[in-house]
C-alpha cells in the first residue's frame, strides 16, 4: 500500500508547491484540494495585487472551506481596494453563505448588473454562484445562460448550470447540463464527477461505477472520485475498503 500511497502525495505535493498559476490553483478545486487552492491563490495575489481574479478565487476558496466569516472579510477588504464588480459578487456571496442575506441583496442591488450587458464568463458565473445561494434560481440560471452564449465551449459554466438544477430538485435538466458538459469537453473530470453523483443519489451502481472508473482512468489522483468509490466499498464491498 506505500508503495502507491507514498508516490501519489509526492505528486500532489510537487503541483501544490510549484504549480503557481491560476489555472493550478483551479486544478486545486477540482481535486477539491481547497487548502492547495487557497495557499496558490494567496500567493498570486501578492505577486499581482493589482488582479481581481485571484482574489477572487481566493475567497472562493476560503468558502469550499466554510470559512464564511474569513470570506467576508477577504472580499470586503480586496474589493473595498480593487473596486471590481467580480470582488463585489464574491462579497454578496460570502455574506450570503455567513447569514446575511440582506446585506447581500444591497450589495447586488448597488451593482445593478443584469444578464443582458453581462460580458464576462467568470463575472456571469460568479453571478450565478451568488443568487443560487439566495436560492433565486430563476436568475441564477439566467446568468449561467449568458455566460454559456458568451463561452459555448465552456464545460465548467454547464456543470454549474447542472448543479443549479439539481438545487432547485431537476434531476433531468442536471444530467442534460452535465452530459452535454462532458461531450463539449471529455477532459472535464468534474462533468463526469457529477453526473455520476445524480446515479449515487438514485443508487444506479450500473450507471455510477463505470463513470467514476473512467474518471480514474483520465486521471487516476482525481480525489474526488476515490472518495465515492471508497463511500461505495464501504457499504456494499467490504473486502474492497482499503
């Protein structure tokens, strides 16, 4: 067992440590890697202060860890400096997450932007984020619809669109999303990751099992998926757990 256990951390340690770029520091969230995430986003922002992007990915970061009150805080320094509509769109987030709802509907309510003159695929996301926390999915998906016609190609836009069905309880809208993220692009891990969560939730083994293994043979140190697999050893195939 080291000897396989031992080489993967080797690996992941080496892309936390040196992989300093925002697109390493996203790879982070993807593996759901979130304290990689947020050390690789720091980093960048200190290197480039002047960029609102990795302060945003930053508190994104902060809130996968359910740091709500630190995220506040992250966002309402960085965009009270920065003035960025992105870093306003974290904050209504972040105070969304900690319980101040109200607080975060000013904030939107000051920023007056819709998805009609939206122009950016990360604001119209970050967006979407926003109001799915609010539980305005309506709007939500508006955005998330915008941001698809800004980027069509973009797989990431249409899992989250997936995940914002799936809150409002549209199973079949969400394996819509979630496929057709996965044919745009067959690299997206988390396409994949999520369909097979909609099978987990039916508990369909025949339709799960085979998309979590193909998951792990794009990318064998994709976490999240040996996370399900060992959920699914552990309550069905003992002999398998470790």
């Amino acid at each position: 067992m080291k000897k396989i256990f031992i080489p993967l951390l080797f690996v992941m340690f080496v892309i936390t440590s040196y992989g300093q770029s925002l697109n390493d520091g996203l790879a982070m969230i993807r593996y759901q890697r979130y304290q990689s995430a947020l050390d690789i986003f720091s980093n960048l922002s200190k290197v480039n202060p002047a960029d609102p992007n990795a302060l945003y990915w930053q508190g994104q970061a902060l809130l996968w860890q359910k740091e709500f009150p630190k995220a506040v805080e992250h966002y309402k320094t960085a965009s009270a400096s920065k003035r960025s509509v992105l870093l306003n769109a974290g904050l209504a987030q972040a105070n969304t997450a900690a319980g101040n709802k109200a607080m975060a509907q000013n904030i939107l309510s000051a920023m007056n932007l819709t998805p009609e003159n939206l122009t950016n695929t990360v604001l119209g996301t970050a967006m979407a984020r926003t109001y799915t926390e609010l539980k305005d999915f309506v709007r939500a998906g508006k955005f998330l619809q915008k941001a698809a016609l800004i980027e069509p190609g973009n797989a990431q836009v249409l899992v989250q669109a997936g995940n914002n069905a799936l809150r409002q309880g549209d199973g079949s809208a969400a394996y819509t999303y979630f496929t057709k993220a996965k044919t745009i692009d067959s690299n997206y891990l988390p396409a994949y990751f999520y369909l097979a969560k909609v099978f987990i939730s039916q508990k369909n083994k025949d339709l799960y099992m085979p998309l979590l293994k193909k998951i792990l043979q794009k990318d064998s140190l994709y976490a999240p998926a040996w996370y399900e697999l060992y959920r699914h050893a552990y309550y069905n195939d003992k002999d398998n757990v470790k």
